[in-house]
C-alpha cells in the first residue's frame, strides 16, 4: 500500500479473522465493541531486524468497551495466544496498560434510518479518489450465520496510504489500528449511531509525536465522513 503512493515501510502486514460464534456476544453486551472486531494481528519487523507480532488483549476490548461478564472472553483470550505461540515459538507479554471506557471513540448520532446511513459513509468513501474502501463486514449477519441474534451492526473499513504510512513508519504498531474503521450501530432505542477511533487518541497510544499534522488531517476527514452519513439530505 505504501508503495502504492511512492512511500517505503518495511515489512508490515495485518491479518484480520473472526469467529463470530466468539465475538457476537460481545458486540450482544456492548455494540460499540464491533468498533475493534473482527479480531487482528499486525506482524512487522523492528529496528533490529526482529520479528513482531501484535494483537489488542482481550483486556483492552473489556476495558475499552465496557464489556461485562462475556462467556467468551477467555476463549478469545487463550485463543489469541495460542496462534501467536505456534507462529513464533514465544510467550506473549500482555501490556497491562487499560483504556477507560469509551477511550478515543468518537460517536455522532444519524438523523437517518440505518440502511441510509450507511449507504451515504459508502458513498462518500468510494467518492473520495485518495481513499480505498478496504472491507465491508456485516456483523449482524455474520452472528445469523451461527444463529445468533444483534441488531444492524456494520463495519467499513477503509484508509489512504498516504496518510497512514507515514504513522507506520513512526510507529509500527500504528498498523493495528490502521487503516480507519467506522462502525454504523442501531441501539435498543432505534437510534442510529456512528462511531470511530479518535485519530489523536490512537496517535498517543502509539507513540506517535511526529507527526500532529497529519492527524489532524485524519480527524477532519473522519468527522466530515462521519457527518455525510449523519446528516439529513
């Protein structure tokens, strides 16, 4: 992607995968968790020529979210562990550090119905010829797929490398939370909301120093988005 623009980054991938047998019931506690689901892995290379594999704790989710006595955190805890001892050969070191809840989400409330909401983020992304809409995931369907019930629930994924490769380049995990998510809920209530990561927020907990105007950039270009979908025609 970063060469995709004329930029270098060393080797830095990210894999994302999903059990939604798992993951359901924390989104069935807490939508706003579908914000960090499907689950993730970044591997990259560091200064020294190691190889790193990083992964959100099931902690961070529990913290970040709120979540409350869901069956399957463990499992997705143990399991998450389990793949990255088998890929390389090491225990993992858990960063005890937690988030308050709702830490760096930034949530806007729709005058619109949920399918319209949705369509108009869609289409203002796919307007945009900077930005490529990387994934669409449709959490509620993904639970019905395991006879699982949760209210309209999707995940957009999408990003600008030119953007965000020079945030990977200062800090390699930054890849863990790039490229930009934008999950679209409807509540209990009817009510239509958007949420996404504070680019400021996720630009502190990776270290990032260098690179405040770039994440400024960000942070406008997410609220105009966020706005598209929000707004009323």
């Amino acid at each position: 992607n970063a060469q995709n623009v004329g930029l270098e980054l060393d080797f830095t991938r990210t894999v994302y995968f999903g059990n939604p047998t798992l993951g359901t019931p924390l989104m069935q506690n807490n939508s706003s968790a579908g914000l960090d689901l499907p689950q993730r892995l970044t591997v990259f290379t560091d200064e020294n020529g190691d190889t790193i594999v990083a992964y959100n704790s099931v902690d961070y989710l529990v913290n970040r979210h709120s979540l409350s006595d869901v069956s399957t955190t463990d499992m997705i805890a143990n399991a998450l562990v389990n793949i990255v001892n088998s890929a390389t050969e090491k225990d993992v070191v858990i960063n005890s550090s937690s988030p308050i809840l709702n830490d760096g989400i930034i949530s806007v409330t729709s005058t619109n119905d949920f399918n319209t909401t949705y369509n108009l983020i869609l289409d203002t992304l796919n307007s945009l010829d900077a930005v490529s809409v990387i994934a669409e995931l449709d959490h509620q369907a993904n639970a019905q797929s395991v006879a699982m019930a949760l209210l309209p629930t999707k995940l957009i994924i999408f990003g600008n490398p030119a953007l965000g490769t020079p945030l990977m380049s200062e800090s390699r995990t930054m890849a863990l939370d790039l490229p930009q998510k934008m999950l679209i809920y409807e509540n209990s209530d009817g009510d239509v909301n958007i949420i996404y990561n504070n680019p400021f927020y996720i630009g502190e907990r990776h270290g990032i120093t260098e690179n405040n105007d770039t994440l400024e950039m960000i942070s406008q270009a997410l609220q105009t988005i966020a706005d598209s979908g929000a707004s009323a025609n």
